[in-house]
C-alpha cells in the first residue's frame, strides 16, 4: 500500500510540474520505424501496416502502457513514401495520457545504383490529458482519502501541433539515419503556463551479413546489427542489439543503457535492461514478441516490459519482383 502512494503522489507531481517529459520508447521500433524517423515511410515494396503494444513495469500499479499504428505506403511513380501514424502512451492508471496522429511525407534519391538518399518531413497533432479524479493528493491522504485538491484545478487537456523531419542512407547491406522530433518545441503545460517539449535527436543504423551454407537456400541466412542513439533534453540513450534471421524464425538481443557517457551525469552506471525478442514471419505476417529484462536499479520491482507486434505487407505479385530487383531496406522487421 505504502509503495502504491508513493507512485500515485509521484505521478501526481509528475503531471502537474513543468517537467520535460520523454517520448515513450519502444523495443521492437523496427516494427514500425516510422516512428524513430519519418524518412522510412514508404521504405517497404507498396503498402505496410505495423502495430506495437507494451506494458511497461506491470508489476507498479498504473504504470506505461504504450500503443503504436502505423501504416505507409511506397509511391515508387514518383519517388515518394506517405506514412500515417497514431500513438497513445498511458501513465498512472490513465491519469496521464498523450495520443498523437501524425502524417509524413519521404522523397528518394538514388546517388547511384542500389545506393539512397530519404529526406523526410512530419506534422502531427497531440493531445495531452489528464484524469485529475484518478491521482492522490496530499490533501486526500490527510482527510482519509476524501474529495480534495483536484476539484479546483482547470486544465485537464492542451492540445498542440508537433513537426519533425528525419534523414536515411541505405544500400543492400547497411542503412544510417537521423531524426529530429519536437522541431517546433511545443507548449504541453495543463496548468496554462509554459512547459516546452524539449526536441529530440536519434541516429540509428545498422548491417546486414549474409551467411554462407552448404546448400542454396530460398530464404538465406543473416545476422543483422544494428544501434539506436537518442538525446532528449539532458537525458540520452543508447541501444545495441543484434538479429539472427532464418525465415520463417527471428532471434534477438538488445541492451539499453549508456554507463559511461552520461549526459547528466558522467560516469553514473545507467544500465537499463536487456531485451530478448523472437518473431515469425507467415507469408506477408509477421509477429514479434519481446520481453525487456530490467538491470537497472529498478530490478525485478517493475516487472521488465512485455511488447507485442504485428505487422502485415500488402504486395501485388508483379510489383513486389520489380521492387525487390530495384531496391531493398535492409534494417530489421522487429
């Protein structure tokens, strides 16, 4: 009970300060990796849906719960990708919540022959809300839980526009990226005065190795490494993880944390979890499930993070050989 308490009064705090708050982070972003940058939209051979679902800390009452839809197709004619995405982050039982729907636009260069360039733009609109009925207040646990603060607070949603933009490299074998969300800064304060949504850089890339075997196979063998560098505000992230690929199976690693290169606080151990994943792909489906193992301080006190993903490519027979010859994103599909 005492530790239900604290997380609901920390909550509260969190909700009602001029805190800079982060963007919620997913372990399977290759699932829909328009999310970490826009210039993927439009990267798969026509029509590509992919859905994401994670339970942050089940084990804290009310923790995160984070879902992602995302949808882009390739507008090969014209050298283009549209992408459309809707995310809904959830925290302290729904009290906090934060849905966005976002729209963005990728043009491609090709430098040279299976060689290319992918600058993109985003525009989204957010809102931001809060349930002030559903947080403990100080005054409440002092009259035993009775009706207190919340009923004398305005301001229980904002609404705010947000753009971004992203930039991709990629050949047959390795890709490199960079994006910037938040460009404008939006205002997200409930409490009409000024909380900036501070922006936030990501470089993220990887390579693709083949690997040899005795007999031809259809569907060939592959290691995939790949990172995920991230900084928002004073607080940065980095993610390292590699892929063994034997369709229709997928296995992973990942480990978060960035122990000696903090930027707010050099030297200090941030170790923060170890994710394992699997996937399977059937025909155009694929499914990935991911388990976070926490290593941080934290321990086994928030439960790690489960996550779900599904995705599904929509492909004409025809199309898909005349993408496949032209080109091939080589990033990870979890």
């Amino acid at each position: 009970m005492k530790n239900r308490v604290t997380t609901l009064v920390l909550l509260c705090w969190a909700s009602l300060s001029q805190v800079l708050a982060q963007d919620a982070q997913l372990t399977q972003f290759y699932a829909t990796p328009t999310y970490i940058n826009p210039a993927f939209a439009g990267t798969g051979l026509q029509t590509r849906f992919g859905l994401v679902m994670r339970d942050q800390w089940p084990a804290i009452p009310g923790a995160f719960v984070t879902a992602n839809f995302a949808m882009d197709h390739n507008l090969s004619d014209v050298n283009s990708g549209l992408g459309l995405m809707v995310h809904h982050d959830r925290a302290g039982s729904g009290a906090l919540r934060y849905t966005s729907i976002t729209g963005q636009y990728a043009y491609e260069i090709e430098l040279k022959r299976k060689v290319f360039l992918r600058p993109a733009l985003q525009f989204g609109w957010v809102n931001h809300a809060v349930d002030y009925s559903r947080l403990v207040f100080g005054d409440q646990l002092a009259r035993g839980g009775t009706v207190g603060t919340y009923e004398n607070m305005d301001g229980t949603s904002v609404g705010y526009a947000d753009m971004g933009g992203g930039l991709l490299f990629f050949t047959p074998k390795l890709w490199l990226g960079t994006a910037i969300h938040h460009l404008n800064r939006p205002n997200q304060s409930l409490l009409l005065n000024e909380a900036r949504l501070p922006m936030k850089f990501s470089m993220h890339g990887g390579y693709r190795m083949s690997v040899r075997t005795p007999v031809v196979r259809k569907e060939p063998q592959s290691f995939v490494f790949a990172f995920n560098y991230k900084a928002q505000d004073k607080y940065d992230q980095f993610d390292l993880g590699a892929y063994f690929e034997m369709e229709p199976f997928f296995a992973g690693l990942w480990y978060r944390g960035l122990p000696i290169f903090k930027r707010y606080a050099p030297g200090y151990a941030n170790n923060d979890a170890i994710a394992v994943l699997v996937g399977t792909i059937i025909e155009d489906l694929r499914i990935g499930y991911s388990y976070d193992i926490t290593v941080s301080r934290l321990a086994t006190a928030g439960g790690g993070a489960h996550e779900i993903t599904i995705g599904y490519e929509l492909v004409q027979r025809h199309k898909k050989r005349a993408a496949t010859k032209r080109r091939i994103v080589p990033c990870a599909k979890f």
